[in-house]
C-alpha cells in the first residue's frame, strides 16, 4: 500500500465528563422505518471504567438479519462536520454490521475515515460485534483506541436493506451520552519493521516496511543513507498503520547511485510516540 502525502441523520452527542462509568438507553418510535428496513427501536450506549465500550441497537423487525441488512453507525469524534467521510456528517470512524443468509455467517467491521475514504485496512483488534437473535440486537464491543481515544463524538444510527430503504434513529431531536471517565491516554508506540528492497538507477526503488498502532494511524519519516551519507529524506502523509501489510514510499533512483544503500524508517502516532528506528538494505541494480 502506498504512502500519499445526503444522508438524512439523526445525531447522538456523547460529551465526556469526570466521574464513573455510564450507560444510556435511548428509544426510536416502532414502525418509522422505510419498508422492507431493519426497524429500530432502541439504542443502548454504554461504556466502563477501562475504556470499553459496548453499543446495542435492537431491531423490532428482524429475528435474524437478512441477506442485504445493513447496520451502522458513523462516528464524528472532533465534532466538525467540514472533516471525515460523508456529506454534512463529518463521519470519523464507521462500525458496520452486514446480514447474509445462513449458512454464510453475519459481518461486521470498523472503518476509519483516511484522506476523505473510509480505509479498508483500518485495524481490526480491540473490536468486535455479533448479533442476537434472541433481543434481535446487534452489539458492537470496541475500546478508546479504536476510535481515536475521543474526549467525545457524535454518532449517527442508520440501517438499511437494499439501495432505497432506510431507518434513521432518533431523527426529531439530538441524544446525549456522557462518557465517564474518559479514555486513557495514548502510551503505546508505533512499531517499525523495514523490508529489504530494490530499485532501478535512473528509476524508482519502493521503500517496503511494517508499521502498526495501536490507533491504526501513524506519519513516517524516511531517509535513504550510502554509508553514513544522506541521500534523500522525506515524511509522509498520516496513513493507516495495521499489522500485516506492507506499505512503501517510491524513491527516484539517481542514474549513478551505489549499488548498495540502505534505508531507515521511524513513525509516530497522533499522541506524538515515536517508534524506534529500523534500517534495512536497499539494493540497486
């Protein structure tokens, strides 16, 4: 992966505020939904004292969901609607849950909004969901550091079966969820593996690394080094940091550069961690 550097909405404010931790229950009329729509009927918001958080919306239509269900929420966590994904929403972070027809089992995901597109390789740890079928609920799990460890965020409810119908919560007025404590700061550095790479006198060379955090976000400074020598550094845009990838910088080759370089890379976090330094071979031919 490379390194660069009208939706009719109900909004839920969750302001977060000293003291313990907090649960809110809030109800949507029965039978506002479009046809054919998972209908909500209430929504439950609760968070504890370790910076979890558990987010139940219970369906008043779907013993199970359907193939073609969709449940999500969209969360604003810098109250600016100018930012994120989505239009006038300002949409942050996207939790989502899909239905399909057994024996295929239910999905569910979190996407982080990256550069104005909701990445697909936003980090999965920490977070989960499922539905019940018994409360006709869909239950999200998540901590702090899934959505940026926010001091608050609004939140959007929406669900929808197929491209026309819709159900959107609490639609007449704005709910409030206080969120106590809030979330514990970041701590945790990035981490850094750099992959021995190639390029091409007169051409590119792709500077090939790991890098993870715990926030799924981090910015990478880069330099390129013949001995002790720099040749080139650069810094690239906030991009997305899950384990498993390989992310790159291109790097134009100068035409009578060594055949043996090396390259080391160091990233930090919103927080301003820093990973330690990792260096590795850059061969060119």
């Amino acid at each position: 992966m490379g390194r660069v550097a009208a939706i009719g909405l109900a909004i839920l404010l969750l302001a977060s505020a000293a003291g313990a931790a907090n649960n809110q229950t809030f109800t949507d009329p029965v039978g506002d939904s479009q046809p054919g729509a998972p209908d909500i009927s209430s929504i439950q918001v609760a968070n504890d004292d370790n910076g979890r958080f558990e987010i139940r919306v219970t369906l008043a239509n779907r013993p199970e969901l359907l193939e073609g269900d969709f449940v999500s929420f969209y969360l604003d966590r810098d109250d600016n609607t100018a930012t994120g994904c989505g239009q006038g929403v300002g949409v942050d972070y996207a939790l989502n849950a899909r239905g399909h027809d057994a024996p295929t089992p239910d999905t569910f995901g979190i996407l982080r909004c990256l550069n104005s597109v909701l990445d697909v390789r936003t980090p999965q740890t920490g977070f989960s969901g499922m539905y019940d079928p018994a409360t006709q609920t869909v239950i999200f799990d998540l901590s702090c550091a899934n959505i940026g460890r926010p001091s608050s965020f609004r939140l959007v409810v929406v669900t929808n079966h197929g491209p026309t119908a819709f159900d959107f919560a609490g639609d007449d007025q704005p709910w409030i969820y206080t969120v106590t404590p809030r979330c514990p700061p970041d701590t945790q550095a990035p981490h850094v593996r750099t992959l021995a790479s190639t390029g091409v006198r007169g051409g590119t060379a792709k500077l090939r690394y790991h890098v993870s955090d715990d926030s799924g976000e981090t910015q990478e400074k880069i330099a390129v080094y013949q001995g002790k020598r720099g040749l080139a550094r650069t810094t690239t845009s906030w991009g997305s940091a899950a384990p498993g990838p390989v992310y790159f910088v291109t790097w134009p080759v100068p035409k009578h550069a060594q055949h043996s370089l090396r390259f080391c890379v160091r990233a930090k976090d919103r927080a301003g961690n820093g990973s330690k330094l990792s260096c590795a071979r850059l061969t060119i031919r």
